[in-house]
C-alpha cells in the first residue's frame, strides 16, 4: 500500500488579474519522494511551492499536511529581514534551537564554509544562496521546496549539492533551469503547463519526449474538434436557411462544442531569440599574452595567454570569487592587467548581459525598458513596435505597462536578453545568462548563440549549456591558475585530472602535468586566419 501524502493539495486555484495560473491542480507528495517541478517562465511554478509552502493566497481548493510534518522552503530571493548575523538566520527555522552556538547551526555552516558572525548584507550572491540553503537543511525537514537552488552556486558547490539531495532521506521538490541537476536527482516530473500539473512518474530525462507527445496529441484532437465543429455550423445553416424543424439537441451539441473549444488554451508559443549582427570583427579577436593580476595578496590570475578568433564560443567556469569576472573584464579591454598584454582585434563592438540585471530598473515597464517613451525600438537594425518586440519574447501584452519588479525571475532575464540582443553586435558577453530561464528559452538561446557569426565569452555555471555551446572552456581553479582545455564541461572534466575536492583547487603536481596554453596556432586555424587577414586586406 502507496504512504500517505505528507502533503497533499485539492482542487487549487489562483488568478492573477484576468489570467487563470493554477487551475484545479491536484497533486501529492509522499515520504521520499524526488519531484522536479518544471514548466515555462510565468507558468506559476514559485506560486505553487508558496502554496505548498502554506502560504494562504489561492482564491480556491485545500491544502493538506500530515501533523507534525516538517516543511521547509526556499525562494529565490531570500528575505534576511530582522537577522543581524547569518547564524542568527539559519537559527530562526528551528523552532528548539538554542540560538547560534547550537552544534547543528554550527555544523551546516562549516559544511557550507560560512562564517556565522557576519553580517547577511554584506554577503555576495553564491553567499547568499548558501546560507539561505544551510536554513533549509539545518532541521533536516521532511519536505523541502527548493526554488532555483543553484542561482548563484559555483560549480563546486552545485556538485556538493548534488551530493548532498542523492543521499537525502526526506522528500524534495526541485525548481531549476539546471537540466542536469534535475536529471541527475529527480525520480518524478511535475509539469505545470497552461493551469493544471501533470505528473511523470519517471526521471527528469523522459520528460522532453513525453511532453511532446502530449503537445502533439492534444494538437491532433483540437483539429479533429474545429473539424466537427466546422461540420456542425455549416449543418445548422443550411437547417436555418431551409426553415425545417430544427434539431435541438443537435444545436444544443454544437454549442457545447464550441464551448468546450474555447476553454481549451493552445501550447504557448516560444520565444524568438535572435541576436544582432554588426560587421564583422577581424578575424584575430583576443591576444592575451602572459597575463597576471593581483588584488592585494590573492592571486587572481598568474602567466595566463589565449588567442580568441570569431566565431570561438569561450566558457569561464571556476568557483565563486576565483575571477571569472576579473578575466573576462581583461580579455575585453576594460581591465589592464599587472603583466603581460592583452591585444583587441580590429572593429569590435561587443554587447553584454550582466547577471545582476543592472539594465533594468524594477520601477520601469518592460515597454519603458527597451523604448523609453517611444512607441519603436531599433531591432537588428530596423524600427519595430515595442510591443511587436515584446511578443517575440513571450510578454502578454499586459505585462508591457506592469512594472518589471512583478515579473518572474525568468520574464526579467528574457527581458534582459531582449534588450541586449536588440542592438547590433559582433561579440556577445554573458555573465551567468541561463539564471531562471525555462529549458525551451534556454534552448533557444543556445541556438541564437550557435547560429551568431561574432564570437562569444559565457560565464556560466550551467553544464548541459557548456557542453552544447562552447568550443574551449577557460577553467579558472582559485589559485591563480587558469587553464584552456578544449571542449565543454565534460571535456574539461575528462582532461582535468583529480582535484581537492574540499578546496576546489588543483593539486601543483597535476597543473604542472596539465597542457599549457598552446603558443602556436595549429595548422588548420593558421590556414583559417590566413585566409581571413587576406580577405580583410583585400576588402579595406
């Protein structure tokens, strides 16, 4: 006999507005259980883990859980209200702590390497996402509702947290843009699409396949409606036209056919992502030769040296504060190293898309946002209505004069991206990009970013992205070291060698085994640029 639910919801409703979020959504969660919570940006997925949470703001339906249950949560963005310490904050969830010299607040805070006395303001991003993490598993709860766990979370981290859920003993439901995260934990798929939540009882790896299956089905049987309806209507007009005993009941079918027609909601469409083309670079686009930087006594990077062509798409991974942004910033001009040199290739306009969402003014509208009080913005070159723009990247044209701090974290990072990628550009520089998008965006963008003829530098801690994206990854270890390996993640991973997993940091030994950057280009990059500075030459 299947457990009983340890939380249960009935019949669930919520509208936000004139929109329909959750619409009579059923579901259960038992003892154990390992559930990924999946759907588009907007479709109401941080709702759902509020109400399961026991926040009271559905208009109908009941919520039930097992007495004595214990249920933990985590959103996206943590409230650190009225906490002067992190201990202070990690404490408050348990209801018999006896305040932050409790052993089990001290425990999770060295397993997630924070330091307990200071100050929730002056944490950075990854730092804020560990402590808020380390007050959900602190009481070792028998539910935990998991937003975007790793927003902000390095590598490192990701992949100690990865540990951390496969040998959890409690139930969890995961929200994540993390495809690989979701597949590696999950056992079953909830799917929110259009209202209602169907359920998968398979891992997250089946999903793609079964959802399409269900589009496509439901396609078919929305056709064969029209069609009977079709039929119907032109039966009932020519019953009018000929004045003949009507028959009701026929007419009453018909009627409900259309009816049931228009409760029906289509698949939502997907996005258009397309980036601007400038003219093209040169062909060299990055020299950096021998680079170092310091910031006091830390190392950021040491004797560092790349050459970047267009069309390279480049990753930078390693753990947080190792200087993903410090290099990037160095490869781009903006940051002068202490040594070496670094060389911009010729015509260069780049375009960047900064994780903190710095362009967007949560007071402002979308439509404000990308044309101010301008009716058109410049897309690619040519003036399009805003609001034309909008739909493209899936705004219900509501959401155009909403203020942008109602919108999801995935609708804010689409609107990032569509007004980044409005103007015209040869390099693309994203900083953490995937952060809250749902999987079809995220493939979508992908490919936008396969298909760009510039070149493209990606800070990114998403794996699956890496590895269908990039063609060299530039892992830098925390120690000053910073190595090209060819390929993506898993590439990087197999070239690698073994690594202090507690530190994140290579061991000397294998830096020193591992292959430098390379000083010449091989021949077939050598022929390439060739050929291009010749056509260059010739065209100027």
């Amino acid at each position: 006999m299947a457990d009983p639910p340890l939380l249960a919801l009935t019949g669930i409703r919520f509208h936000l507005g004139d929109q329909t979020i959750l619409d009579g959504v059923d579901l259960g969660i038992a003892p154990g259980e390992r559930l990924s919570l999946v759907g588009r940006n907007g479709a109401g997925k941080s709702t759902l883990l509020r109400i399961l949470a026991g926040q009271p703001i559905f208009d109908g339906g009941t919520r039930f859980a097992q007495p004595g249950a214990t249920i933990a949560s985590l959103p996206q963005e943590p409230d650190f209200a009225g906490h002067e310490t992190v201990a202070d904050y990690v404490a408050s969830v348990l209801t018999d702590s006896l305040g932050p010299s409790d052993y089990r607040i001290a425990a999770i805070l060295e397993e997630m390497k924070l330091d307990g006395d200071r100050q929730p303001g002056e944490l950075s991003g990854g730092e804020a996402r560990r402590a808020a993490l380390a007050r959900v598993l602190v009481g070792e709860p028998d539910v935990m509702l998991l937003d975007e766990p790793t927003n902000h979370l390095d590598l490192p981290t990701i992949e100690w947290l990865e540990d951390k859920l496969a040998r959890w003993r409690g139930a969890y439901v995961l929200v994540s843009h993390d495809r690989r995260f979701l597949t590696t934990l999950s056992r079953a798929v909830l799917w929110l699409d259009r209202g209602i939540v169907r359920r998968l009882d398979k891992g997250y790896g089946e999903f793609e396949a079964w959802s399409t299956d269900i589009v496509e089905r439901e396609a078919t049987e929305r056709h064969k409606l029209d069609r009977l309806i079709e039929r119907e209507t032109e039966w009932a007009g020519k019953s009018i036209r000929a004045r003949r005993t009507r028959n009701e009941g026929r007419l009453r079918a018909l009627n409900a056919l259309r009816q049931q027609r228009r409760e029906q909601i289509g698949p939502v469409g997907r996005a258009t992502i397309e980036a601007g083309q400038a003219e093209a670079s040169g062909a060299l686009v990055v020299t950096a030769h021998n680079i170092s930087k310091r910031w006091g006594d830390k190392v950021i990077v040491e004797d560092f040296s790349t050459r970047i062509f267009r069309k390279n798409r480049i990753g930078l991974i390693g753990p947080n504060g190792a200087g993903k942004t410090t290099l990037l910033k160095m490869l781009m001009g903006e940051l002068v190293p202490d040594s070496g040199t670094v060389k911009l290739g010729t015509n260069l306009l780049p375009v960047v898309i900064d994780q903190r969402r710095i362009g967007l003014d949560p007071d402002k509208t979308p439509w404000e946002i990308l044309a101010d009080r301008n009716d058109h913005v410049l897309v690619r070159g040519h003036p399009t209505h805003v609001m034309t723009y909008l739909r493209e990247y899936l705004f219900r044209d509501e959401q155009a004069r909403q203020p942008v701090r109602t919108l999801s974290g995935g609708e804010r990072n689409r609107l990032l991206l569509a007004k980044a990628l409005a103007a015209p550009s040869n390099m693309i520089v994203l900083d953490e990009p995937t952060n809250d998008l749902d999987a079809d965006t995220l493939d979508l963008l992908q490919e936008a970013l396969a298909d760009y003829d510039g070149t493209v530098l990606l800070v990114s801690h998403d794996r699956d992205f890496l590895d269908r994206l990039v063609t060299s990854t530039i892992a830098l270890e925390g120690d000053g070291t910073a190595i090209e390996y060819a390929g993506g993640y898993s590439d990087y991973v197999s070239q690698r060698g073994p690594r202090l997993e507690a530190t994140g940091v290579m061991p000397s030994r294998v830096r020193q085994k591992a292959a430098a950057p390379r000083e010449d280009i091989d021949a077939a990059e050598s022929e390439w640029l060739d050929i291009e500075m010749l056509r260059e030459e010739l065209e100027s």
